[in-house]
C-alpha cells in the first residue's frame, strides 16, 4: 500500500484569541490578509493604512478545523508543513506540541487520538510582542528582538517593507498515513558529465521486509532502468543484526552516452532528465518518487588579479568547468505576507527574470526558504540561485536556537539538494564581520556580551556568529548539501572588513561616490570587484503607480506637504528617508526636480543610467570580476525604491537597462582612470567574429572622429577592442559622446559627462506596426532620448522586448509587445511621464 496524504487545508475559521467570533481563512494564509478581506481592516498597499495592522502583533489568533477520521490502516502522521508564529497544536483538547519556527515542517504521530467524528484540530499563536519580548519600538518596526523567533526576519521591518509580521498557517496541511513502507532519503550527485551517483535511504519496515529499488532515466534520447536489490553483499561482519543482509541505505551510478550538460541561462540549454524510483517488495510497489536531474557540478574559483588590476583574488562560479560571469538579482518574499503569494505571481516574476538574461538569482536570508515552484522554474529556466540561509543583518542568539538552527537547515538542506540551480550556500546577510575587525572602525568600542548573556545588555555576535555560520552551517553543508560551495556572509572577504571589493564577495555600489562627487561618479568604477552579490541602485515606481499607493492627494505639491506617508511608503535606509536620497541622485546626475513629474522622470533615468553602469563596468572587468547582482529584484507591497519589477509585476524602467545589459553578447563603451574602453563581452560558448566602428559623435549624429576594425571574440571571454587616452577637449559640447557600432548589435554610447547639463533636442519619434506583435520606433532626424511604449490604459499589463532607450538621428528599433499598437502611446524624454 503506498503511503496516502489526507489535506487538511479546506474549512478553517480564526479568531483573536479569547473571543468567540470565529471567520473563514484559507490555508495556507495569513490572519492580516482573511482579515482585509473580510472588511475588517482598509487595503494595507494604500497610504497609511498598513498601519491600521500594527495591533495584530500584539493579539493572540487560534485557528481550528473540524473534520472526521481519514482511513488509514497502521499509522496516521499530521504535518504542518508551515506555522509562521509561535504556535501550540491541539487535537481534541490534546497538546501535541510547540512550534517556534516558520522555515521547516512539523509532525505529529496523532492515530491514537482520533475520533471518527468531530475532531476538533486547534492551532493557537500566541502575540508576536510576547514570542519576541518587547513591543515594536516604533512605527517602523522591531529591531534585534526579531530573531528570538524563527520567522521571516523582513516582516519586522526593512527599508522596502513595513512592519506588519505575518502569523498564521503558511503551509499545506495534511495527514500522512500508512507510511511505514516509505523512503526515507533519496539523493543523487553528478560529479562529472553523464554520471549520476544515486544514494537511497529507506524505512525500518521496508529494510526488515526485504526490497529492490527500480529506478527509471528517461529524457533527452535516454531511456535507463535499473535494479538495486536490498540484500547487498557485504561482509558478515559488516552486519549488526545478525542473518538479516537487507540495508537501510543502497546506492548505484547512472552512466548517461552523451549527456546534455546543465548550463546556465545564455550559456547554453539547461537540460533536464526526469527520474522515477520505486521501492518494491514482493513485486508491488509500495513507495514512489520521481523528480529532474540534471548534469551540473561546481565549484568557486578564486584567480588572482591581473597584474594592472592591484592585489586581489577574483571570485567566480564555475560550472561544468565553465567560468560564468554572473549576472542577477536579489530575489525577497513576493507578498508582505509570504503564504499569500500565488503561483501566477512566481511564474511572473521568473519569466522576466529569465527574459532579462539574469543566470543568477540570490535568494535573500531576511526572507524565506522559497516554494518548490520557485526551485522548479530555476531548474527549468536555468537560473542559478545563491540561497541563503534565513538570517540577516542581526545577532542570532545560538544558545537559545542551537537545536531549531540544526534541524532547519537539515531539512532545507536535504529539500534543496537534488535542484541543478542551487549553486552557492550563503550563512547570513551581513554579519558582525561584514563590517569590521573586532575593536577596530564600526566596532571600536563595541562591548561583547559574556557567553549565554541574551538580555540585550551586551553584544553577543562576536562568539555566537563563528559558532553558527563556520561551524554548524558550514558543517551541515558539507555533510549535505552534495559539495555546492558555502561562505559564511554576505558579504564576506579576505581582509580585516568582510566587504573589502578586492576579493570574496562585496556590497558595493556607487550611489556615496554619486551624491558626492556626481561629475567623478565614474571613478567609482576604477575599483576591481571580486563579486559583488549587492549593488544598491534606486528609482520610483511610474507615477500612476506612486499617486495610486501614496494617494493622488499627496503627490500635488512640491516638495510633498505630507511627508509623512512619503517616508512611511517609500522608507527610509541608513542616509534617511529614501525618496530624498532619489532626489539627490536625481539633481545631481540627471537634472533639477521641481515637480512630482519631474521626480519621476528624473528618478526613473537615474537608476536607467546607474543600472546600466553597473552591469557593464562589472562585465568589462572580467576576468577579475565574477559577477553582479542588484539589490533588487522584485516588490513585496507597492513601494518606490530599491526594484527593478514593481509589486505588481510591471517593470520599472530600470530593468530594460539591466535587461539590455545582461545579453550574452555586449559591445561596451567605459571611460574612467582617464581612458575610454571599448570592448566585446563574448559570455557565449561559441566564438564571435567582429566588425566595427568606433569613435566619437554629436547628438546630431556628426561624427568627430571613427575608425573601423574587426576582430575575432573567443568564447567566454572579454576581449578588449581599443583602449584610448580621454581626451576632454576634443568633446566640444555636453552631447558629445563616444560609440561603437558592432555589425549585428544596437550601438552603445558613453557620454563621459553624464547626463545632467546636455540640452536634448525636440523629438518627434514615430512608431509603426510592422506585423502582428511587431512594433517599430523611428527617431526621424533627431536624437531622441528615453522613448518608451506606455499602455493607454495604465491597468493594462503589456510585455515589450525592450523600452526606455534612446535613438539616434534615422535609427530605429523593432520591438515585441503584446498589445496592439492601437492600444499603446510613444512617449520620450519630453513627453509628461506616465
């Protein structure tokens, strides 16, 4: 008999502890989410009205269900797959147990317990301000007190989200019966193309019957099956009990001709074979498992800089002995409340990360251990992910969590192991470490805590980080997690300050260097970066989306009169509210903000510039560079500040420029350290012979000076086409601009002086659809900056190739959308912004 799952997720009711009026929830769900859409309490995503939830936080919710007893024939397990909160389980007035932690599953052999009638099954948490200890201490949040409970750190505040923590039952709900006759464990490792070493565990009960494992290959042309018996010959010796040979745990290897290799996405095809494994004795099967495998191994690799690069060691993801230059985002929960997210919203989200060209996603440890479909997507999409483990930014108490620490990561460890796109273990976001040497720059003077002194008197970090990240993380990925490289932080380097660029990985941006020194900002960029797994860039939403959940009210006058909302919506960070940190970049690189118009137009081509900046200094830094992400990806709620997609699923203009900037192909313009750099980004396996011109140009479309040349660009590599001297007087007016032109691709420009004092011209671009999902934008004879594709309606969701790029005098760009171009307006640089 295989073993049967009962779900428990339909007919459940809550109510505020204490109290007797109980309302309808759905599970897995969240009380703030049942609670909106009972009417109880006003859209949270609008104004200031999240703050109408703060009280929650301070209520106990009992959650219960009525049902009658599954048919089982031996045993009955219950499984909570997710409670978020410190939670008591009761069944028929009988406590099972405690839960304490939201990144792992909890169980509960109940078959002695139940009736066949009228089980009451009771889930009751208790306030978030008594798991914690203390109140919020104010409107935005918690601080250290956060990690004393296993939940998502984000939801106690963070400078893109509010504090308004989720509590409820955030995973399926099932009973699991019969499964004495079960796997245990099944993992598989590719240590070399076409061989998969297969490792099986199963129960006591299928151990004393006797069993043969079947296991089945299929995929790509392969059609393998396999037999592995039980009763493996070993030494008498070798034997605990006796006469019995049967084995708890069997293995074998899988040789697969001519297997398809994994490969990141725009490296190749990330291929997939499907596996099935049957337990079975006495010639039926009595346990299955099935899932994808694919042929991928890695490792970190760590090359010292090129010699005109200054000391360092680059840091690089190697698959499949492949050097793969990352190129990514930071992925956080997709909703304010993580079970509430929908599966259309994850397949959203990973197909415009896979359509940016993005190989890696880093999933954030302020966050959570994100769903099997995520993981899924990523295998299929080939998207590598950094995962992290769920701490972040904090001291984490290890004397109290040791046990909760070990037996989480165990099981997300052994969850995630058999997924191709997990190719990195992170400890945590940020540690003590990631910013000094003890008693050294932030740390001088920092007091340690003595050993088990949790009170808050004392600062603990300094013992228990070591503990938890180089010893029981570190441990625990080596014994499980199939030899997928770990560090201890993010960031985490070889000097004193674990965010030192020249080696590890960094968080390392050039918003300082902007607000600064805005005619230098390029300067940053003569800094090598070993990887960085963070870089910072800002922008607001549209402004339909900002006057949507800030309220039309509060976006009319300028500066705002309402500031308050500004700052509770859009959040601030460590150099104050951020919207004022938009402005700053914005004034200082793009041009002065004397409207909420021209706050978003001016913020938005901001993070455009900056974006692409970063994206292509770190490309034209290979091979000492190995790679980038941007912090980040995606929105929990609607806000304006750090993503790239908003919280709808809409792109912010800023991701077209990631988009065109992480291509496999990329011809590139840089200038800094006195010299422009024109270069060739092959990331392809397959070389690339070049034609091309390059030079310098008027917005007019005059040419100063070009040359053309050609060039032959080998597979994954840079290759650096021409290095000149910069010549600032030859550059005669703000416009002027340097560009190559590669026979096949868009041309590039760098405009060495930034943005800020170049008078573009009037622009009249036309647009004209070609065919069927076809648009083309034309320039006419002007230079035209910043064209962009907008629905008539701002409701609608439309899809363009690209959008937000700029046009020469006579050039023009075909574009892929979803809508008709009846249905969409052409705007630009001129136009109001929508």
């Amino acid at each position: 008999m295989l073993p049967r799952k009962v779900f428990l997720n339909d007919g459940w009711t809550f109510s505020e502890s204490g109290t007797s009026t109980f309302l309808s929830i759905e599970v897995p769900g969240d009380i703030n989410d049942a609670l909106h859409k009972h009417g109880k309490l006003p859209d949270p995503h609008v104004g200031m009205q999240f703050r109408q939830y703060y009280p929650n936080s301070a209520k106990g919710w009992l959650f219960k269900k009525e049902f009658s007893r599954p048919e089982y024939k031996e045993n009955a397990e219950l499984v909570f797959e997710g409670l978020t909160g410190a939670a008591e389980i009761r069944l028929n007035g009988k406590v099972l147990g405690n839960a304490r932690n939201a990144h792992r599953p909890h169980r509960f052999e109940v078959a002695e317990l139940l009736l066949n009638h009228n089980n009451l099954l009771e889930v009751e948490f208790e306030p978030i301000e008594v798991s914690v200890g203390k109140p919020r201490r104010n409107p935005f949040g918690w601080g250290n007190e956060r990690t004393m409970l296993r939940t998502p750190p984000f939801n106690f505040g963070w400078d893109w989200s509010v504090a308004v923590p989720s509590t409820g039952i955030s995973g399926d709900v099932y009973f699991e019966c019969d499964n004495a006759l079960r796997w245990v464990n099944i993992n598989y490792r590719t240590p070399e193309p076409g061989r998969a070493d297969f490792f099986f565990e199963v129960s006591r009960a299928v151990r004393d019957a006797g069993y043969e494992v079947h296991l089945h290959l299929t995929g790509h042309g392969v059609d393998i099956h396999e037999r592995i018996n039980g009763n493996m010959d070993v030494p008498r010796w070798a034997i605990e009990e006796g006469t019995i040979f049967s084995q708890h745990r069997v293995f074998t290897t899988v040789h697969v001709p001519n297997a398809k290799e994994w490969l990141p996405n725009g490296t190749g095809e990330a291929a997939l074979y499907d596996w099935k494994a049957d337990i079975v004795i006495d010639k039926k099967i009595v346990d299955s498992k099935s899932g994808k495998l694919g042929f991928r191994y890695v490792r970190v690799v760590e090359y010292p800089f090129r010699k005109e690069s200054g000391p360092g060691f680059s840091y690089e993801i190697e698959i499949n002995g492949h050097r793969i230059f990352i190129k990514g985002a930071n992925w956080i929960p997709v909703t304010l409340w993580p079970a509430t997210a929908t599966e259309g919203q994850y397949r959203r989200l990973l197909e415009l990360a896979r359509d940016a060209g993005f190989n890696m996603l880093r999933v954030w440890g302020g966050g959570i251990y994100e769903r099997d479909l995520f993981y899924d997507l990523c295998d299929e999409y080939g998207i590598m992910v950094w995962q992290d483990f769920m701490f972040a930014s904090n001291a984490y108490p290890v004397g109290i969590l040791r046990e909760e620490i070990k037996l989480e990561a165990e099981y997300q460890l052994k969850r995630l192991r058999l997924h191709p796109c997990i190719v990195h273990w992170c400890g945590i976001n940020e540690d003590v470490f990631s910013w000094a040497y003890p008693g050294c720059g932030r740390l001088e003077g920092v007091v340690q805590a003595d050993i088990g002194d949790y009170s808050g008197t004392g600062i603990w970090q300094f013992h228990d980080d070591p503990e938890i990240y180089s010893m029981i993380l570190r441990g625990l990925t080596g014994l499980w997690a199939n030899g997928v490289p770990y560090i201890e932080s993010s960031p985490a380097s070889h000097g004193d300050c674990g965010n030192l660029p020249q080696s590890g990985n960094c968080h390392f941006n050039c918003l300082g260097q902007v607000m600064n020194y805005p005619d230098k900002f390029r300067e940053h960029f003569t800094q090598i970066c070993s990887f960085n797994t963070e870089f910072g860039i800002q922008g607001p939403d549209s402004a339909f989306e900002t006057r949507r959940f800030l309220g039309e009210e509060n976006c009319k006058e300028w500066p705002p009169s309402n500031e308050e909302v500004w700052v509770a919506h859009l959040q601030r960070g460590n150099r104050g509210p951020l919207w004022k940190m938009q402005l700053d970049v914005a004034e200082k690189l793009i041009g002065p903000v004397d409207s909420f118009e021209t706050f978003i137009r001016n913020g938005q081509v901001a993070h455009i510039e900056l974006m692409r900046c970063e994206y292509e200094y770190y490309r034209a830094n290979r091979p000492d560079c190995g790679g980038t992400m941007v912090w980040m990806f995606n929105d929990c709620w609607p806000t304006g500040n750090w993503s790239i997609i908003n919280y709808y699923g809409r792109p912010k203009p800023a991701y077209y420029a990631a988009k065109r900037a992480c291509v496999p192909c990329l011809p590139i313009v840089v200038s800094r350290a006195g010299k422009v750099e024109f270069v060739f980004d092959n990331q392809s396996l397959d070389d690339c012979q070049l034609q091309y011109k390059y030079g310098l140009m008027k917005l007019d479309g005059t040419v100063i000076w070009s040359r053309e040349d050609s060039a032959s660009a080998p597979a994954n590599k840079l290759t650096r086409l021409h290095i000149i001297p910069l010549d600032e007087e030859e550059q005669s007016s703000p416009g002027d601009h340097y560009f190559l032109k590669v026979k096949g691709y868009d041309i590039v420009r760098c405009f060495y002086r930034g943005w800020r004092n170049i008078v573009f011209p009037a622009a009249k671009p036309t647009m004209e659809q070609v065919r069927p999902g076809i648009i083309k934008v034309s320039a006419g004879n002007t230079y035209v900056r910043m064209a962009h594709l907008v629905p008539k309606n701002p409701l609608q969701i439309v899809d363009f190739s690209d959008n937000y790029f700029d046009l020469g005098p006579n050039e023009g760009r075909e574009i892929e959308v979803t809508a008709d171009s009846s249905e969409l307006k052409l705007l630009h640089w001129m136009s109001n912004w929508e």
